[in-house]
C-alpha cells in the first residue's frame, strides 16, 4: 500500500512592515503510524487532519501529492513513525521536501491515544516531537488542530537548526572558485532541455544557470552545433516542471533535474547526479523557473566538484 504524502511548503510570510519573507520549507506530511492494528486507521485519519489545520494557516502551502505518492511508491520506502535519519534524506531527495512530518498513534489502555508528531530536517537530521492526547471513538478535531499550532510553532522555532543554513550565490561562487583555482579546467557542452508539464517556458533555465556559473568559474563552454568542436565534457540531461498548487496569489511548482556527464576521454569516468526542488511565485511560470534554477544551481555545485576532485 503506497502512504499517503502531503507535500506542505511552510510559508513565513513578511509581516505588513515589507520585510523580505524567508524562503518557504516543503514539508511532507505522512501517514502516521501504529503498532497496534486497531489504531492503523486513526493514523491516517489523525495526519489527514492535522494536514489540513496546517492548511487553515497562511504559513501553509499545499502542494499536490499524487505525484510524491507514485515517486515514494516506486521507491518502496518502508515509512513508519520511525523514520531514520538517512531514510528521511533519502525521501527529501526524491521528493524536494525539506522537512517530514512523522508520527505514531498509541494507547496503553484502550480508552485514550497519544499522537507523537515527529518534524525531522531531511537536510539536517534534526528532530523535534510534539504529543496530543485525544478519547478513543470521539471526534478528535480539537487534538489535531492543537497539535497543527504546536507543530507550526515547533518549525517557526527550529527552523535554523531543521535545515542547513541558506549560502547566497556570491558565497557560493566565491567557495567554488578556491575549490578552482589552480586547476586545468576542462572544456564543457552543455546541452538540458527542460519542459513545463502545462505549457511551454521559453528559454532553458537549468541550462542557463549551468553555463553560466561554469563560465563565471573559467569554465571555456563550447558550442558543438556552431563551432563543430568537441568538448572535453559533455553535459546532457533533461528538465522538467510541474504545478503544484495554488493559494491566493501564489503558485507552486516542483522541478526535477537530470545531468548526465561525459567525458571524450574514455578514461575518465562518467558522473549522473539528479535532484527535485520547490520554488514559489505569484506566478506560474517564474514559480516554475525559480525551481528549475534552483535545481540547476545545486547540481551545478556537485558538478563543479566532481570535476576538479
């Protein structure tokens, strides 16, 4: 049976004083789960509700889960409350999801249950555990809707230690340009077309963002189709977009990223990488290519290493 994912990205937003909002958090929420059979349904029936308390909130972004499902599905990922720390990484790759939300249902007298919500960082490891009692067969509601703002205030608090703090581009490129610096640097092609499921996007943003910080590193890219030259590497791979939902004025979308190194010389060993990331917009498209970017970026990062290592 495949578990049922709420990709949720938790959205901070500005107060009225035009502070720049902090970046979003995808979050997936899971099936909780039970050790007892008699509590399995609770489970789900608890992570549905507390999935749309947080929904109720404007720190929340709901974020089609079909496509999570299938993802998690494929992978056959045994998720329990239980979750390690190396699964949950595993799941963020796949899904884009910075943070999950675990938990268990139990009762040691058959008349009252606990829920332990679990937040785990997928890049960090870190966990914190909020709790909520509730009676056996009455509605459950309040419960979860308290336990919704303890799980709220819980991310609020812990964000810096949940996920790894954020680089700007000009640390970044400064970092890779030690990792560098000295170094004989190979030519390189670079060639990812990249799709947005509902539309065309004009312009290659992965792409893009690849040559370009490649480039701005001393990187010599090369043209095969106008210069009829072969590059010492060659980057291929493919890019694509998705909506994921809508709130107000903002829209969601997801990116998956595949690259694809090869080299001329056959003694050199080629290099795959993939990711998927969230971006937000008030519009679709730039949601989609802030996605794209970022996700370019990121391999980008891995890329550059792999080739000067």
């Amino acid at each position: 049976m495949k578990p049922t994912v709420f990709l949720v990205p938790l959205l901070f937003i500005a107060s009225a004083s035009a502070e720049p909002m902090e970046l979003p958090l995808s979050t997936a929420v899971l099936d909780f789960h039970s050790p007892d059979d008699r509590y399995k349904e609770l489970g789900g029936q608890f992570a549905t509700l507390l999935s749309a308390n947080l929904s109720a909130s404007e720190a929340v972004f709901l974020v089609e889960r079909q496509a999570l499902e299938e993802i998690l599905g494929e992978q056959e990922l045994t998720l329990s409350g239980n979750v390690a720390a190396s699964s949950a990484a595993r799941i963020g790759q796949l899904t884009g999801a910075k943070l999950l939300i675990v938990g268990s249902v139990f009762s040691s007298d058959g008349k009252s249950a606990t829920v332990v919500a679990k937040v785990i960082g997928t890049e960090t490891g870190r966990m914190y555990a909020e709790t909520a009692n509730f009676p056996i067969g009455e509605v459950f509601d309040e419960p979860a809707k308290w336990l919704a703002g303890k799980v709220d205030a819980a991310v609020a608090k812990h964000r810096a230690t949940l996920v790894t703090s954020t680089e700007t581009r000009e640390e970044l490129m400064a970092r890779l340009g030690e990792a560098v610096k000295g170094k004989e640097l190979p030519s390189v092609s670079v060639n990812i077309p990249e799709t947005h499921l509902s539309d065309e996007i004009p312009d290659p943003a992965v792409e893009t963002e690849i040559k370009l910080m490649l480039q701005e590193l001393g990187f010599k890219i090369v043209d095969p189709v106008k210069s009829g030259d072969k590059a010492d590497i060659a980057i291929t791979g493919e890019a694509f977009s998705e909506m994921g939902s809508r709130r107000g004025n903002l829209v969601s979308c997801r990116a998956r990223v595949e690259l694809n190194m090869t080299p001329k010389d056959p003694g050199v060993e080629a290099w795959v990488d993939r990711t998927t990331e969230s971006g937000i917009d008030l519009g679709e498209h730039v949601a989609a290519k802030n996605a794209l970017q970022e996700a370019g970026a990121i391999l980008a990062e891995r890329l550059v290493l792999s080739l000067v290592q």
